[in-house]
C-alpha cells in the first residue's frame, strides 16, 4: 500500500508541474493574441461546487481532463471570441467516434492511452457562436481536425499539443491558427507587442 501512495504523491506532483506549463501556455496565447481570459469550463464532467457532495464523480475532482480556456474581446465592429479546449486523454472521445460505447465512468472502455492523443483544439468566432452554430461543445472532439461553420464566421483546428512545447513552436501553431482565422474573417491576429512582457 505504501508503494500506491507514493506513486500517487508523485503523480499530483507531475500534474502541479504540467498544469503550471498549460497556464502558463494559457498566458503565452492571451499575450500573443492580445485578447483577454475571461474564465474556463470543464467540458468532460462538473466542478466541485464549494460544498460539494461526497457522491460526485471523481472526474469531477479533475476538471483539467478536457478543459475549455474562454477568451473575448468586444470592439465597436465586432464580437471576438476564441477558445482552447485543452484535451488531455483522447482515449474516451477516440471510442466513441469508434463506436465502441464508452462510458465515462469505466476508464477500461476508453482508447489505452498509448494510442491516445493530448490536444489543443482552437476555436474562433466573429459575432458568432455556439447558440448561432448549432453544434454542442461535447461534439467538439469528433468533428474532425479542423472545419468552420456552415453559417457565420466561426472555425476550429486541432493540435497537438507537443506542437506548443517552446515559444517558438507554439508562435508558429498561433501564427498557422491565426492564417486559417484570417482566411474565414475572423480577426485573431498576432499581437505586435512584445510577447514576453
């Protein structure tokens, strides 16, 4: 039993330090878009409230498993909003789009991690969004690796999240997401200021 809680006193350790890089990812992307954090959502199961209930789940513990970073900007022309949904283990939403009934609460039917992928999904809309769209966020995962709505200026893309591993890296995918943004209207433009301030 001592061996157990070791590993586990290691694994809040290693989650301390990759979540510590994700926020600090988090402030990387809000300098270089200069568009402001306006809060996070768990997307895979609820928070614990300030009096939460012994019975939640114990995703509900871990909010960060699939994580939505929440940005906007309002300018006298247009309404810019623009996510990222941090995707740690695709294991659950990959069996899904496989059709092999996963269930959130039996880890067993999710994909095994080593054929899983941790992603960055990106998604940005010009006076447009998920009530104009008509998708649900949880869809989010299997729509593919990039799309745009049928109807109003919203686009998403999907990354890996090895490609953000140093500056210059995750300056590249901002710059790639920020083209594709370009290309379909929507403003989310690198910011000219210093990135490192």
């Amino acid at each position: 039993m001592a061996e157990i809680f070791n590993e586990v006193r290691k694994a809040y350790r290693i989650l301390f330090d990759y979540q510590s890089r994700i926020l600090d990812l988090m402030d990387f992307i809000e300098k270089t878009y200069a568009i402001p954090f306006s809060g996070g959502f768990s997307k895979f199961s609820a928070t614990v409230p300030k009096k939460g209930k012994l019975n939640l789940w114990g995703w509900d513990w871990l909010p960060m498993y699939y994580y939505e970073f929440f940005f906007e900007k309002r300018t006298e022309d247009y309404h810019l909003r623009f996510s990222a949904f941090l995707l740690n283990d695709s294991g659950f939403y990959d069996a899904e789009k496989d059709k092999k009934g996963p269930e959130k609460l039996n880890i067993e039917s999710f994909n095994k991690a080593e054929f899983s992928t941790t992603k960055l999904i990106l998604l940005a809309g010009k006076n447009c969004w998920w009530e104009q769209w008509g998708k649900r966020e949880e869809d989010l995962p299997g729509l593919g690796n990039s799309g745009k709505a049928e109807q109003g200026e919203l686009v998403y893309k999907s990354y890996d999240l090895e490609r953000f591993g140093t500056e210059d890296e995750a300056l590249e995918t901002l710059k790639d997401f920020s083209t594709f943004c370009k290309k379909n209207n929507i403003p989310l433009e690198i910011s000219e200021r210093k990135i490192s301030e």
